[in-house]
C-alpha cells in the first residue's frame, strides 16, 4: 500500500476506534473490564481467636489467612448478623438483619429464605454485567418440594422422618436455589450434613442417591458427633472428598475468569470448621489443637490454593478479597480449651448461637489493591451486612430496598473516616437480643447464652458468679471479654440502649 494510501486508512482505522470508545455497548465493556473482580471467602463455624494472627496463643497455624491479612485491611471489630449458619448468610448477601424476616436455620432439605422481589448482592452484581458464581455451602434453601413425587412417603429413623431417595425426581430442575437469587453458576452439596448426601451443580443433581443416610460406610470421625440428618445419600458418598472437590470446582472457576472482559463475583462458602469435623489424613497433626484444628489448617490449605489461583490468573491486582466467617466456634470449643489449652473464641466470652462476642464477632479481613493499605487494622464497628452496601458504591448505584441496615465500608477501606456504623443489634434465637452502641453492649436478657454454660470453663477463666439481673451491661473497651455486668451501675445506659434497640427494631 503506498503512502497516499495509508494515511487516511490509519485516520479511518483511528477514527473507527474513536467511535467503538464512544458507543454505549463499548463504553460498558470498558467499564466491565475497569470493576474489580470480587471474591468472598466464607467460613463456617470458625473463632476469632483460631486465626494466629488474631491470637498469640492460639495452637493452629493459619500461614495462609496470616498472609492475607498482612495483605489487608483487618477489622477488629467485624460481625455477623446471627450465631448460626442461614441467617447470617441471608444477612450478607441481602444487606439486611436477618431477625426482620426470621431467626432459625432451613432444615434438612427445606425451603429458600428469599423473597423473589429483594434484590440479592449476587443480582446486584449481575445487573452491572458480572458474571457470579456460588461454590460450597448454600444452606438458604430449595423448592425440593417441586421434585417430589405426589404420593410420596416418609420412611423413619428413629424419632426422625423423612424422604428417602425413591421419593424424588431427580432428573428435574430443583427451583429457587441459588440461581433463582442471582448466582449464574453454583457448584456444592447445599449442606454438608444434611441431605440430600450428593453434588449438585446449578440446579440438578450430578447424580442421583441411591441409598440413604449410612455413616458406617465412611471413614471414622475424627471428633465430636456426625451431626448428619437423614436422607437420601449417594451410596459412594464420601464426606472428606467434600472440601478437596469445592476448593478444585474454585481453583478452576478462578482461572477459567484470566481473560475474561466481565468481572465476577465468587461467593465460596467453606463448609469447614463446622462439624464433622474430618480432616483429610495429610493434614493429621498439623495443628495443637487436635482434629479441629487440623480441619482449620486444611480450611487455611484451601484459602490458599484459592488465592495462589487469583495470583496464577494475573489477578491480584484487579480483586477484592473478603474473608469472614458465618458465626462463631461450636461447643466443642469447651473441650478443646480444657485438653489443648486453645479457645477458640479468644479475647471473647461465648460460642456459636452466643450472643455474648463470641458467637458473632468473627474473623473479617478485606483486601482491596490500590484502595486499602496492606497490612492496616481498624477498630470500626463493621458487619458483614454492610457489604452490600460497599459493593452498591463501588457500582455507582443504589442500595436496593429492603438494605437499609447496609452502610458502606468505603470511607473507612480509603482511610477517610474512623467510623461508618453506630450501633449493631446481635441475636440468634427469638426474644433473646443485644445492642452495640460504641464501646458498650447491652444484653437484653438475663445472660447472652444460647448454647448453655460451661461452669468450669468460666471459673478457669475468673468469671464471677452470675447477678442474677435482667439485663448484663458491659463497656467493651474496659472489658473485652464480658466479665462484669456493669447494669446495676449505669441503669440510665442501660434504659437508653433498650430504647436504641426498639428504634432499631422498629
């Protein structure tokens, strides 16, 4: 091509391109590819005082979590909306507290918690071109009634009934899971000691059960109890192959987004800590903490291999990575601290469906490249309900009806201000409610237990003889770990914060 030739051929060719920039489908693709990637790393049933960084005692490495929190920004004062598994999850990943729509878990092959016209973080994500996925625990709910055979009966185990495999159509779609609520993709087995004992990817069974519940065809139990409801199960059934099959199906999905325009949002919920508690055998031993803490380890070995999959892909520096848990340890927590001198819930007083601190003030690290500063902590009252929030400003959009109870994290990731959230209401179970308001917290209830007390563990630990009062007042700051009631002392506080948490319930 000769000169007279080529240059209004490379005018033409830039001209083009000027056009393509400013063509609305171009200018979202641009704006696609500018958003950061988002993924959510979420535990479940793991203490603030097992990750060792957050504890100097703590008898379990945790080299994976250590490094991403060096990475990050670690709040010291994050929690979860509830002390148990579906309403917190329901609280994060709808932006608001859980106690408004209900408290209880979704039983054994029960239905969604959603309602079809909330937007969910997920859509969010979806309504600005990410693409979304859901790998590991769901525990929100399925319409299984809709693949159930109409004559269908229960068979019994005990005191317990339920539906065996021969009751369901397991080559129909299983509506309202995962993605009926925004996720493109889902990959997991819902829960892993409920039924049904099988994968499911999106919404079908990769294979059908066979057989039901049969924990003597597994290997044995490396502590505590199965804790495994009846129903139907896949005869080949192994429950250690879970964690290892959900970190693979995450290292995959990761590097099958390198290259990729659109951004997406992985939410990977960990089925681990939670019981059982089955370390695989190569990680027998890792930790002083007997086999929970190994199972930690391995839950860290995975942590792991899912970012080592974010550097693999090229990118580190374009997401977002949260890590948080679900609630606070189980009871076992109790024994552990006794035989290993670990507790799991350190500084705190509580456990799981606590509503003293240990039960829902949780790990909370969040890692944003070029917005928070590596290594950093902060103090600031945060939830993970505010997540959504965070993520409505990062989008340049609203925060969708019914999240009000969201408040974004920005001005606090940025370093522009020390504080985003006044108050926090904590509760687990109906009736039962505390308050956070600064530095103090208000126990609306004679105590914050749920799970029941462990005399020996609180005189181990120099807690008093209980008052007997009402209400339990404590000033966080003086005492961190909630051992004197101060209600009697400041009944004033004590009237004002009972009338912050009607507000706030109203």
């Amino acid at each position: 091509m000769n000169a007279s030739v080529s240059i209004p051929f490379r005018l033409l060719i830039a001209g083009f391109a000027a056009g393509l920039l400013t063509h609305p489908a171009a200018n979202v693709a641009a704006e696609e590819m500018s958003r950061p990637n988002v993924l959510i790393l979420y535990a479940d049933d793991l203490g603030f005082g097992d990750l060792s960084i957050q504890n100097p005692d703590s008898k379990i490495p945790t080299p994976n979590l250590d490094r991403l929190a060096r990475s990050a920004m670690r709040f010291t004062n994050g929690h979860s909306s509830s002390g148990i598994c579906t309403p917190s999850r329901y609280a994060m990943l709808s932006g608001r507290y859980h106690w408004r729509d209900f408290h209880g878990i979704v039983g054994p092959m029960g239905g969604s918690v959603f309602q079809a016209e909330r937007l969910t973080m997920p859509e969010m994500f979806q309504e600005h071109g990410y693409r979304t996925a859901c790998i590991g625990k769901w525990h929100l709910g399925w319409n299984w009634e809709a693949i159930r055979k109409p004559d269908a009966k229960k068979r019994a185990t005990g005191r317990r009934r339920f539906y065996g495999p021969e009751a369901y159509q397991w080559e129909k779609s299983i509506p309202d899971g995962p993605l009926a609520h925004g996720f493109d993709y889902y990959f997991g087995d819902t829960v892993i000691n409920f039924p049904p004992y099988a994968w499911i990817e999106n919404d079908k069974v990769v294979k059908a059960p066979d057989t039901v519940l049969d924990t003597s065809k597994w290997k044995p139990i490396k502590e505590g109890n199965w804790e495994c409801r009846p129903g139907p199960m896949c005869s080949d059934w192994d429950p250690y192959e879970v964690i290892p099959t959900l970190t693979r199906k995450g290292v995959e999905y990761i590097r099958s987004r390198s290259g990729e325009n659109a951004p997406f949002f992985l939410y990977f919920a960990f089925p681990s800590p939670h019981a059982p508690i089955i370390p695989n055998d190569r990680f027998d031993g890792k930790s002083e903490a007997g086999p929970y803490g190994d199972f930690v380890y391995e839950t860290d070995d995975a942590v792991g291999q899912l970012l080592q999959a974010v550097h693999d892909a090229g990118l580190d520096e374009n997401t977002i990575v949260v890590f948080s848990a679900d609630n606070g340890p189980e009871k076992y927590a109790y024994a552990r601290d006794e035989k290993f001198e670990h507790w799991s819930s350190r500084p705190f007083r509580g456990l799981k469906r606590d509503i003293y601190e240990g039960g829902h003030h949780v790990p909370f690290l969040l890692r944003w490249p070029s917005t928070t500063q590596p290594g950093t902590s902060s103090d600031a009252l945060v939830s993970q309900i505010d997540l959504l929030a965070t993520f409505a400003e990062l989008l340049e959009t609203e925060v969708p009806e019914g999240a009000e109870d969201s408040h974004s994290m920005l001005p606090l990731l940025r370093g522009e201000s020390d504080r985003v959230r006044d108050a926090h209401v904590h509760n687990t179970k109906v009736g039962q409610y505390a308050v956070r308001q600064g530095d103090w917290v208000l126990i609306d209830a004679e105590n914050g237990y749920v799970s029941g007390r462990s005399r020996p563990w609180e005189e181990k630990h120099g807690y008093s003889a209980d008052n007997d009062s009402p209400a339990e007042l404590y000033n966080l700051r003086q005492d961190i770990g909630q051992r004197k009631n101060v209600a009697s002392k400041h009944p004033d506080r004590v009237e004002s914060m009972r009338s912050l948490l009607e507000d706030i319930r109203r």
